[in-house]
C-alpha cells in the first residue's frame, strides 16, 4: 500500500472523520490488522483563516505548500488536503507540489457526473460558496453549481465558525440547514446538494434531503484516496 499523506485541522473535527473513513475502509474481513500507513499533518486553523481574512492569499498558499513538502520528507507516496477551502489554491499547489495530490472537488465532480446531476447546490464556507473553484471545474464537465443567496450564505458561514468547527452540533442549526436545501429546491431547483465543506457531514448525516441526493464531499474524497492508497 502507498503511505497516505493528510493535511488536516482544518477543521479537526473533520480530521478524525477522515481517519476513520478510512481506516473503516480496510476494516471488513482485515482479520490480519493491515491497514495503511497515514501521515497526519494537523495545521494551524487559526494562521490559515487568519491570512484568507486578510487576503494574505500567497502566504496561504505557501503555508499549505511547506505543509506538503514536510509530508514529502516524512515519506508520503501522496497528499490530500482533508477540507474544501484551501482548494482555492489546489492548481498552484500541484503545479509545485512535491508529491501527487487528490483534489476533493474534481473528486466530487466525478461523483456527481456518475450520477448524472446537473444542478448541484453548495454549501460552504464563506470563502467556498465566494469562489470560483467548485463553479470553474463542474462547467467543463457541463454541470452548473448553484449558490444560496447573499444572506443564507453568511448565515452557513456564522454557523460553521461558531458551532460545527468547535464540534457543536445543535437540532436547530440542522433544521435551518434543511430548510435553506428547501427552499434551494423550491426556488432554484437544484436537484443535489455539495456539502463543500468537510465538517458539515458531521450535522448533515443523511443520504437525501428535502427529496435531494446529498454529495458528501469527505467521503468521496476518502473513496479516491483509499483507491490511490491500493494502487500498485
């Protein structure tokens, strides 16, 4: 098995939820415990969103950069950076990259293709659902990427940093998730739903909502690196 390189705290939360996605993936019959090797570099959330908040966008991307190269040193045969956000940087990263890189929105782009979506909503941080990342890599494959409006956005982006990030998980924050999915549907009609943004997986546990197929970007992003982890 090639030796998993991840990036993670962004957030930790979501970190673990990788860990063990994977490390289930090998669990059914692993009578003889031969599961892969991972490397686990957890980043400094606070620096990170401190330089997407002012803008110090080429001291993100460095940062995440000298993140890979030490996962390069520690022996990683890949890497994959275990959250949406920083794909904002994912082009310039794997022109500079030291090791091969799994992108989780081309990964999900695949998914949906495989599904046959072609309106998919986005759920994300405020600096996803502001980008044009997820929209430039789902239109060359003929999928549109819908937004929600101004409000719901900065409402996703409140509830995120406020609650899920820290591991907080409340009823009513999920309820308020669904029903903009809802009204997503009703007045976009979006006909899926990107939970673009790792943590959300954690609130969002179903399947389907609102009558929608949800796209669960940390497992599909699990899918393709269990996939290159096995290649010969």
């Amino acid at each position: 098995m090639r030796k998993i390189g991840l990036i993670g705290g962004l957030g930790p939360e979501a970190t673990v939820d990788y860990y063990k996605e994977i490390i289930k993936a090998f669990s059914a019959g692993n009578e003889d415990l031969n599961y892969p090797e991972i490397i686990v570099y957890s980043v400094n959330m606070s620096v990170f969103i401190g330089l997407m908040k002012q803008k110090e966008y080429t001291k993100a991307s460095m940062y995440l950069l000298e993140i890979i190269e030490y996962l390069s040193r520690a022996g990683a045969d890949f890497a994959a950076i275990t959250a949406n956000t920083p794909h904002l940087f994912f082009d310039e990263l794997e022109e500079k990259s030291p090791l091969p890189l799994i992108s989780i929105v081309e990964a999900t782009c695949r998914a949906a293709m495989n599904r046959n979506l072609k309106r998919p909503g986005l759920f994300g941080t405020g600096f996803t659902m502001d980008a044009s990342f997820y929209p430039n890599v789902f239109r060359k494959n003929g999928i549109e990427v819908i937004m929600p409006d101004k409000a719901e956005k900065e409402v996703i982006n409140q509830k995120l940093f406020s609650e899920i990030e820290l591991g907080v998980f409340k009823d009513e924050t999920r309820n308020l998730l669904i029903n903009i999915i809802q009204k997503m549907v009703d007045e976009k009609q979006i006909d899926s739903i990107i939970l673009g943004c790792t943590e959300f997986p954690l609130i969002l546990q179903e399947n389907e909502y609102c009558g929608i197929p949800v796209l669960n970007t940390t497992q599909i992003h699990v899918n393709e690196i269990v996939a290159e982890c096995l290649k010969l």
